[in-house]
C-alpha cells in the first residue's frame, strides 16, 4: 500500500487537490513531475511549479518541474520525455488540470468555451495518450482523472453547460479508455469529490471564506486518490469513484478532520448523483450549481 519508488505524471498540481494528492504521494517516497502553467507567483492564487517541487521534495519525494501548457502538444510531449528521462519511466498518470466558468449560454464567450475543453476535455485526452506508451510497460500501471461521474441530468447542464460539457469530457476519457486499454493492465477511473472542497480556485469563484465553513480540506482527495493508486491495476479500473466512499470502504469512519472549520451541513459538490448521498450519513446542503 505504498507508491515509493513509483513515478507520477500530474498536470496542474501547483495548488490545490493537485498539490495535495503529489504531497500525499511524496510522503511515501514517489517521484513527482509537476507540469502545469504557473513558473512565477499568481496575484490570487497560491503557488507555482517550483515551489510545489520544494515541498515535494520536503515531503521525502523527488520532484520534476516542468513549464507546460497542456493545450500544447510539442509541450506535453516534452514534459513526458523529461519525466522518462529523469525517472526511467511512467507509472501514474493524474489529470487534474482544469479550467472553470459557471456561466450560462449567453454569458459564455468562446475565448472561454475554447479554454475549458481545450484544457478539460482535450487536455485530458492529450496527456493520456503521450503517457499511455509508458503505462504499458508499468507494473501497476494507472491513470486517474479528476473528473465527475457521468449523471445525464439536466440540473447539471442548465446553469453551465459550456463547463458540463468540457468536465464531463473527461469523463468520457475515463469512461472510453478504461475499456479501450484493459487488456494492457491500465487502470482507468475518475475521482470526484462529495462535498465541496476548500482551495483558493473555489475560494474566488464561489464566496470567499464563507465556502471553508461548508467544505472539505483536499487531503480528503489526495487520501482517496492514493487508495485507489495502490489498489491492482487490473482489478480497478472504469470507476467513477466519489472521495468519501472509497475511504469508507478503506475504514475511515471519522472525517471530521477535514472539515475542522465546518459550523453545518457541508455544501455538496457539484455533478454527485443523488443515489450516492444514500450511502452516507454526511449532511449535505444543495451544491452551489
């Protein structure tokens, strides 16, 4: 139940569930490639390549950091030929870059629409395909994409539906390519919040401090990614997973630890079909859709 020794490739991850999950990895000893965008200090976010790399490495991991738009093919490509070159190889791979807008048709320019399934949708796909040669020759290979289960409601497209379509396209990657590559050993699954969680992105889009009262820490994702990144490959794939799930089936009864801020009912997260709030005795209010 270990990833030391093992190499993963994340985009994005200079902040947030990304970081989290690379630091929760470090701590057992895994290398780390950090691509994604931020090489300088953002006005409102938190963090860059090089900074995660540092507490990475604090962690007791090795960290690669590399500069790379993953709109970008020539990039990805080189950032997966660094990874190789630096580690030996590839076996994780962990799409959790992602671009967000809620706002409805009228409201949604294209410059945006464009953004969000480039980096979603196509984003994914991309990253994907440039690991999946390496993944084959891994012992236990996976790929684990940060994306929501695929629940064809309307309530979920109605408010959005420029970003519906771009986060589900991920899903679809989940949903297609753990079908297509299961004969290869590769694990294919997506993982997706219960509640919401309190990063700075959610902070400035969704109400500032009042949302960390009604949310979850995202060490609640990275200690459900990494159950699932040390389950067998070829047992554990097509999963549209939900955080607080796995961990109950890992044994984890008590969460009050990821929420130590919380003065209520958490704030659901978006896209969580209503038959999985049945199998959990979490209060919840209505997501923020």
């Amino acid at each position: 139940m270990s990833l030391k020794n093992k190499t993963i490739f994340i985009s994005g991850g200079s902040r947030g569930i990304g970081l989290a999950i690379a630091l929760r990895a470090a701590r057992d000893g895994a290398n780390v490639t950090i691509a994604a965008k931020t090489a300088e200090p953002h006005p409102k976010l938190p963090g860059t390549i090089h900074t995660s790399a540092a507490e990475i490495e604090a962690a007791g991991g090795q960290a690669l950091a590399v500069l790379c738009d993953i709109r970008e093919e020539a990039q990805v490509a080189e950032a997966v030929e660094k990874t190789v070159a630096r580690f030996g190889g590839i076996d994780i791979c962990i799409n959790n870059a992602s671009a967000i807008q809620l706002t409805g048709t009228l409201e949604t320019d294209m410059k945006r629409y464009d953004l969000m399934h480039q980096i979603n949708t196509r984003g994914t796909f991309l990253v994907s395909k440039m690991c999946i040669p390496h993944l084959k020759k891994a012992a236990n290979p996976h790929i684990l994409n940060l994306a929501p289960p695929l629940d064809m409601a309307a309530k979920w497209f109605k408010n959005h539906v420029a970003y519906t379509m771009a986060k589900f396209g991920m899903s679809m990657c989940t949903l297609g390519m753990s079908a297509e590559f299961a004969t290869d050993g590769i694990a294919v699954n997506s993982l997706w919040p219960l509640t919401a969680i309190d990063t700075a992105a959610v902070r400035n889009l969704l109400g500032g401090e009042a949302v960390a009262s009604m949310s979850r820490s995202p060490a609640i994702m990275a200690d459900a990614a990494h159950a699932i990144l040390t389950k067998p490959s070829r047992e554990t794939t097509g999963n549209f997973f939900i955080d607080e799930l796995v961990l109950r089936e890992a044994g984890v009864t008590d969460f009050s630890a990821y929420s130590p801020g919380a003065k209520g009912p958490l704030a659901a997260d978006f896209f969580v079909p209503d038959a999985v709030f049945a199998q959990t005795d979490t209060k919840v209010m209505g997501t923020f859709s």
